[in-house]
C-alpha cells in the first residue's frame, strides 16, 4: 500500500492539492474578525514581503512534511476498514491538530528569519485552535485528493 505521502505528494494534481489548502488559510483568515483577522493578515504580510504567494509556497514545502505527520493516523485508519478518511481525521481531532502543529512548530524554529519567528511565536497560543476551525474544510479536501489519487 502506497504511504499517505506518495497518495498526495506524487499525484498528479499534487498542484491543485496545494491551491486548494492555500485558498482554505486564505479563507480561514477572510472569517476572522476583529484584532485575530488583523493579525493573521498582518502575517501573511510579512511572509509575503519575504516571498511572493508565500502561503502557497509554505503549503508546497510543508506538505510532504505534514503527509508524514499524518500518517500514523493513515495507517490507524485502514487498520480500523474505514471507509472515509476525512471522518476519520474529524474523529480524531487532537492527534490530527497535534500532527499538523508539530509541522509547523519544527519549521519556526528552523526557519532562521526573526520577523518570521515572531510572528509565529504571537500566533501560535492560538494556531491550534486555528486549525481545529479548519479541520473539517482540510480532511475533505484530503480524502478527495486520496480518492483522486486512487482513481488516477
């Protein structure tokens, strides 16, 4: 059986995989409000000041990253003969947040770019609760891409 990171990674549409989670940070960010939707755009800004489209090119480099931080609950569900990943991940909230966090928090701290780290080190009391909200919108996207690449 193919890794969870070979499923998305080396799929063909692995470019449509990565706009589609890009237009979800976006629009995760857009459903803000107040000071949090000033602050995540704010970062986004600094990001962007650094590289152009920097939230597609942050999801293209952490992808093959957070397919191996998922992982273990791919395997966990085809030990369980689920039938939808997506529930699954939705079942799983906290492994499935924790995973993709740990993602994220290796990359801060190897990052070497201050502006960056500070913004990372403001945001993150929050990015669980961040990726939580976006939780169901990203399982979705992640079992149609599996599908896709099933059918491929």
């Amino acid at each position: 059986m193919p890794s969870l990171a070979q499923r998305l990674i080396q799929n063909h549409r692995r470019e449509q995989l990565i706009d589609e989670v890009s237009d979800l940070v976006h629009f995760q960010v857009e459903n803000q409000t107040g000071l949090r939707r000033l602050g995540l755009k704010a970062a986004i800004a600094v990001l962007n000041a650094i590289q152009s489209n920097a939230v597609r090119h942050v999801v293209s480099d952490l992808l093959p990253k957070f397919a191996d931080a998922l992982a273990p609950l791919f395997q966990e569900f085809h030990r369980s003969s689920g039938r939808d990943f997506s529930d699954f991940l939705r079942q799983h909230p906290e492994e499935t947040v924790n995973a993709l966090i740990s993602v994220t928090d290796e990359r801060a701290e190897s990052f070497g770019h201050a502006a960056v780290s500070k913004v990372y080190a403001r945001l993150r009391p929050t990015a669980e609760n961040e990726v939580r909200a976006a939780l169901p919108a990203l399982s979705i996207i992640l079992a149609n891409h599996l599908d896709i690449a099933e059918a491929a």
